[in-house]
C-alpha cells in the first residue's frame, strides 16, 4: 500500500491523515485499503463521522476514482458516515464531489481545517 493512514485523534470525530503517492493503477486499491483501516478504526470507536486530512502526491483518474467509490460503498461507506475530506495540497476534485453527491454520501470537500471541522459537527 503506497498510502499511509496515521489516526490523528479521536473526540465526537476520528480524525485521521491519509498521506503517501497515488500510483497509476494503484490508486483506487490502495485507497479502498486505506479505508478500510479508517472503517475499522470507525467501528472500534463507534464514530460515523471522520475529518481526513488528504496528503497525496500525484493525480487522480476518473476511472479510478469511480472504482473506489463504487468498491468503498460495497463495504458500507457512504451514507452512514459523515466526511470531511481536508485537502492540505489544492487539487481538482470537482469529479469525485459530482459522484459522491449522486451516490447520495454526506461528504465535504475543504482546503481549510476549520472550516472542515466546523462542517464535521453541524448537524
């Protein structure tokens, strides 16, 4: 697995940062098993709402990004959890925000902390 998940913290959230690269033709395993981590630590702490910080090198294909999302609801992610998805470097993730929204999952997308976390705990 080229993506590393460090937990961060743990209160009403988990709060975890993914880092590592984004291999090409990597990307959407690597990142199902990185979820997957995330899930169980979820599950442990029966929490549902988790603030990532995203730290990733590298680009995003869509095809990629449609496999992940699709393998990561088949495991239950979605719309049982709330995410905020703190991107630290800027990068397009317009593709990713349209799929999450028309699989109906409460996902934030954000380039500042507070923001995310203020996002996090609203109801």
């Amino acid at each position: 697995m080229s993506q590393i998940v460090k937990i961060i913290g743990k209160s009403d959230f988990l709060e975890v940062k993914l880092s590592g690269e984004r291999k090409p033709n990597q990307e959407s395993q690597d990142a199902i098993e990185a979820f997957s981590v995330i899930q169980f630590y979820c599950a442990q702490f029966k929490l549902n709402k988790v603030l990532i910080h995203i730290d990733l090198a590298g680009d995003s294909k869509r095809e990629e990004i449609l496999k992940m999302l699709t393998e990561l609801e088949n495991k239950g992610w979605g719309k049982d959890y709330k995410i905020a998805l703190f991107y630290i470097k800027k990068e397009n993730n317009s593709f990713t925000q349209i799929l999450t929204k028309e699989l109906g999952w409460n996902v934030g997308f954000f380039f500042d902390y507070t923001q995310a976390k203020d996002w996090l705990l609203t109801e």
